[in-house]
C-alpha cells in the first residue's frame, strides 16, 4: 500500500482510495475495488495510466465534480487507454464535459463496485460543481466517503469562480449533514495554509491550533492531510461554522486577499 493510500473494509471484501498528487497541489483519488478503479477529477493522464497499469487494474469509471481544466484535463487520454470507461458528470455541465457517457443530476444514486453512489449538487465554485457520496454502511465495514472537488476543503472552501455566498453556504449546509464519520477526500492539498489562515481569524480556537502542528507534521513526511472527516472538518472549519451567507461571504473574501 503507498504511504497516499487509505483503505477501508466492507464486508465482502476491501475498498482502498489512493491519493495520487500531481501538479502543484492537486489530488488525483484512486477508488480500487477488486481489480477495478474508478478515478476521481483526473488532472492529467500519464502519471494515473502508469499506475493502473503498473497495478493490473481496469479502470471502470471516471467522476468529475466539475469542468475545471485541472480536474478533466487527463480523462481524454484515461478514454484513449480504457475506451471501455464510463465518465460521469453533471447533465448541467454536458456543454464543458462533453466527453461525459452517464448524465447525473442533484439526488441520482449510481451503483459502481458493489457501491451506491448519491450524486450531491454544490454550486458555489461553479455553478453545475456536484459530489460524490459513496455510502454502503455494511455494519462496522461500511464505507461512507465523500468526493467533493473544489467545493470543500480541509479547513476551507473553493472559490466563488461562478456562485455566490448563498450557494457555498446552502452546498456547505447540505455536506454537513452527511454522517460525522464520512471521509473527505478533497482535490487540493490545501489544509497546512487554510489551517494557518483559520488560526489568524480565530487563534483561541484549540482544535485548528492542535490539527495545525499534526498536518505540520504530515506534510513535512511528504504525507497529504488527507482525508479528513465531516466530524473533524465541524471543528476547524471556519466556512463549515459560518451562521449566514454574509458571515460565509465575508470570510471568503477575507481568505481571498490573505498574504499568509
């Protein structure tokens, strides 16, 4: 197992997520199950062919939490070597995934690898951005695990590139409320600045201050931060905490214009 991966046990048998980072800080995630893998908002292509290939895996499908060139920019060529894949995107965003083959909208449940699948809408970094929540709770070997893009962050949230404070706030409220124990695997290596940023706004607050020195750590192991838990998130996250869009917006603005 490489040091990125992160597995978890189902009944029937093991779920892992790999997190491959390419570019400059973004996370590729690998879902492998059997001899299958579904890839998450592939930046580029190279490095995730390599990589399957290298592990025996078919790659059955690829999810895009939206059109962001750093996100779909390497599915084409996945399609090239796997022509058999599936793309699942937002029905909303045909127009700038065109390449997509399953259409899903807001409440569409997907099954893939033995999974569902709750295809989740969060505009606010985009306006057609959805998620992913994988949620198969077998007993103590279920797998709750949440792929949301650009929209949440460890210890933060995407820009407003095409959504107002309204829109961030309402998909933020809607993550929220998935199970405390959800795992997020978000797109971007973003938590040891987001931490820094969140402890100069509220420097009282213990739980950013204690997650800060741990994600310090990890990343100077060359480890990610990631994934963090919706349990984990409603105590660092200042976005998460926000009471109204106005507090939201103003915090996003904040952030925007931060030197660190």
């Amino acid at each position: 197992m490489s040091p990125h991966s992160k597995e978890i046990s189902t009944c029937e048998t093991s779920t892992r997520i790999d997190g491959l980072p390419v570019l400059e800080d973004n996370i590729i995630w690998i879902w492998i199950h059997g001899g299958n893998a579904v890839v998450v908002d592939p930046a580029v292509s190279e490095p995730i062919q390599q990589w399957l290939t290298a592990r025996g895996l078919n790659l059955l499908a690829v999810l895009q939490t939206h059109h962001h060139s750093d996100h779909i920019g390497g599915t084409e060529g996945l399609l090239q070597a796997w022509p058999k894949a599936e793309v699942i995107a937002a029905k909303a965003d045909l127009e700038r995934i065109p390449f997509q083959t399953i259409s899903v909208k807001d409440g569409d449940i997907i099954k893939l690898m033995d999974h569902q699948i709750n295809v989740i809408e969060v505009p606010g970094h985009t306006k057609a951005h959805i998620a992913y929540f994988v949620n198969s709770n077998q007993g103590k070997g279920g797998t709750r695990a949440l792929f949301c893009g650009d929209t949440l962050f460890s210890g933060g949230c995407g820009r407003l590139f095409e959504g107002s404070p309204v829109d961030m706030f309402l998909s933020l409220k809607k993550l929220n409320t998935l199970p405390e124990e959800t795992q997020v695997f978000c797109a971007h290596e973003y938590t040891e600045s987001n931490l820094y940023w969140a402890r100069s706004i509220n420097p009282k607050n213990n739980s950013i201050k204690k997650r800060l020195k741990e994600v310090i750590k990890l990343r100077g192991k060359g480890l990610l931060s990631l994934p963090t838990t919706i349990s984990l998130e409603r105590s660092i996250n200042l976005f998460l905490m926000a009471k109204s869009p106005k507090e939201l917006g103003e915090l996003r603005n904040h952030k925007d214009n931060w030197k660190g």
